[in-house]
C-alpha cells in the first residue's frame, strides 16, 4: 500500500510567508495605500473629536510598534507565543498607520491652502514617502520611518492646539514643535536605554552577567535622531517661509459679484446670501463676475466661505492687488472677523469701491499673511446704457 506524506500543520503560514517574502515591496506599499484610501472615505471635519481622538491612538500604537521593532532587532525582546503569528505583520500595521496618519495630515493640509506654498509642503512630505521605500534609505535601516513619526507628531499637535485654544498662531505651532521634540528626545532615551544583556560580550571572572546591550547602536541612534530632529527644523524653516497651511482654517469658497444681499431680518429660518451676478451660462467653471463689467458708482463684492472649527474666533484678511507694469500691486488690506462651528463656513464679505480697469486678484489669507485662498478676476469698464438683468447664486 502506497503511502502519503502528511503535510505539515505549519505549511499555509509557510507558504504565505514565503509568499509576503516574495513581494515585501508590494506588500508594504499596498498596506500603505490602504490606510491613506481608508481616511480619504472616513476622515471627517478637522474638529471632528471621534477623528482627534482615533489619531491620537494611531500615534500611541505606532510608537508602541516602533519601539518593539527596534528591541526585537536588537535581539533583547522576542515576541510572546501568543502574538507570534499576528507580529508577523508588525511593519505591514506600522505602514498602515502611517499611511492613514499622514493621508490625513496632507488631505487637511490641501484643504487650507492653494498655490505654490501647498505644493512644495506636499511635495517634501512625497519625498519622504517615496524615500521610504528606496533601498538605499531602507538598508540604512527604518531611518525614514522615525523622520515620518516626527513629522506625524507635530502636525498633528499643529492641527489640535488650534481646535482646542479657539485660534491661530505662530507661537501655538512653536509649542507644537516643542512639544514633539520633547516627545521624539523621550523616544530616542528609550532606544538607547540598556535594556537585556549582550550575548556576544566576554563575560568577566567573578561577575554573574555579561555586559548590558544598546537597544539600538550609536550610529544608528545618531542617524534617526538626526532624521527626527531635522525634520522639525525643517518644519520650522517652511512655517515660517509660509510654506505650511494654516490648518485648521480652509477656505470652501470664494467668488466675485456685483452686489450680496445678506438674510433679512424678516426671513426667519433663512441664512441664504443671494449672490448678484452677470456670468454668462457657458462658463460654469467661474464664481460669479470674474469677468466684471463695471459702470460708474459699481461695487465689487468679494464673497468667502471658510470653515473654523467650533469655537474658534479669530481674523482673516482679504487683500485686493492690480496688476501693473511693475506687477501686482496692493490696493488695499480688509480685515474681517470670524467665527466657527458652521459646517458650510463663516461667511466673510469684503468690497471694494475705488478701482481702475486691468487684471485683478483678491487673496484671503491669515494676520501672518499664509494664504487660504486666491480668486482672479478681470474688470472691464462698461460704457452701455441697457438694463442689466442679474441671476442669483444662493449659498
């Protein structure tokens, strides 16, 4: 009678293993790519608390994570038996955290800016990512992974301080960058904490032990201290240059009309603005009258919506600007008080009386002058004598 050869209990974990082995890259991008897709559909507003609070959890786990992947490397902690099989996937949940963390950072990061600040801020934090998975950065070790952390802590610190104080300033983000490099400094203790005992150490005559062993060695330590560390100053560097966003701000819209009527008095339950405006129906892409057609005695209204978070109170300004021979030039600075909690935005209205025919641009940005958004428009004089008919946008 033939025999069969039983396979071994242990061969679909082999298999798998050998499978993930197989495609590392893939896998580790695909874990990645799962958590930034997982917050684009969940993330909700920035003053959200459930969405404060899941972060919060994603940064204590992943710390928690990378602390036990640095002693398991070291060889002064091993896994227990009963997580064994599920720490097979511990950098798999080390990039799915980071993924979602920073995929929400940057989706609250674009909805505060436009321009070329928001680019180049979205495009270092790429570069980290990309750099991530280069084989030159991963030989040298998971030095990326702790800059990606350090990045992590102050932008979400930079993001809470706002949504709990009730408003922006340079000096919160400071405090933010304070805060983390205490945080990271705490972590890099621990990895140089003697933890365990070296086993390849000669042991000497008369002593019970051999000599306690690094957790992580010196060059490494330096290398991923110097990734943390210079991360925040280049965080500090790029917020000051006006590079980052002023999350938790976001500008929702802006557009350029003839005349903005507010909700009256008499209209209980209304707070619609109609919205007056001459724009023709087959340029559906512009907001109002970016072609503005100017009589004597007209008023260009600028209307925005921005968003704060509950109980925030605090400043914007609307910046108006022609451009000359010279280039843009400033015509005027109007500061307008806002508040938050609204879902669809703080509505802000600015005017503008004195003008002259040319290119316009209206900004709106922050007392530290870091933009939330930019409108053009062209004026035109209008010399016709017909009756104008207007139609209403209603936001």
């Amino acid at each position: 009678m033939e025999l069969t050869e039983s396979k071994p209990a242990g061969g679909r974990l082999e298999r798998l293993q050998a499978f993930r082995e197989q495609h590392a890259k893939a896998e580790i991008a695909t874990f990645f790519a799962a958590g930034m897709l997982f917050d684009i559909f969940t993330l909700g507003r920035i003053d959200d608390a459930f969405n404060l609070v899941q972060q919060g959890v994603y940064l204590a786990l992943l710390v928690w994570l990378m602390i036990l992947e640095e002693r398991e490397r070291a060889r002064v902690w091993t896994p227990p038996r009963f997580i064994a099989k599920a720490w097979r996937f511990s950098e798999d949940a080390i990039h799915f955290l980071l993924g979602s963390l920073l995929s929400s950072f940057t989706l609250l990061y674009l909805k505060s800016s436009s321009g070329l600040s928001a680019f180049l801020f979205m495009a270092m934090l790429g570069g980290l990512l990309v750099a991530n998975e280069l084989p030159h950065f991963r030989s040298r070790g998971p030095v990326v992974r702790w800059a990606l952390l350090s990045l992590s802590l102050t932008s979400y610190l930079a993001l809470l301080l706002p949504v709990l104080i009730g408003f922006l300033s340079k000096w919160l983000f400071v405090l933010a960058v304070v805060v983390s490099c205490a945080a990271f400094a705490w972590l890099m203790r621990r990895l140089a904490g003697k933890k365990g005992h070296d086993r390849t150490a000669p042991a000497v005559a008369g002593e019970e032990s051999a000599a306690p062993a690094m957790m992580i060695d010196a060059a490494a330590l330096s290398r991923v201290a110097s990734a943390g560390f210079g991360i925040q100053a280049i965080l500090v560097g790029a917020y000051f240059l006006g590079a980052i966003p002023p999350v938790p701000l976001s500008l929702q819209y802006i557009g350029i009309y003839h005349e903005v009527v507010p909700p009256s008095a008499q209209q209980t339950g209304t707070t619609t603005y109609e919205l007056k405006h001459q724009r023709p129906w087959w340029k559906p892409w512009q907001h109002g009258d970016q072609d503005f057609k100017a009589r004597p005695g007209d008023v260009v209204y600028c209307f925005a919506r921005v968003f704060a978070p509950t109980g925030f109170k605090d400043a914007i300004y609307v910046r108006w600007l022609v451009k000359g021979r010279g280039g843009w030039q400033d015509q005027g600075r109007a500061r307008l008080d806002i508040s938050g909690g609204r879902d669809n935005g703080f509505r802000a209205i600015a005017t503008k009386k004195n003008y002259q025919p040319g290119r316009w641009r209206v900004e709106v940005e922050t007392d530290d002058g870091r933009d939330l958004g930019v409108i053009h428009f062209d004026l035109i004089s209008d010399v016709s004598s017909d009756v104008r008919e207007y139609k209403t946008d209603r936001l």
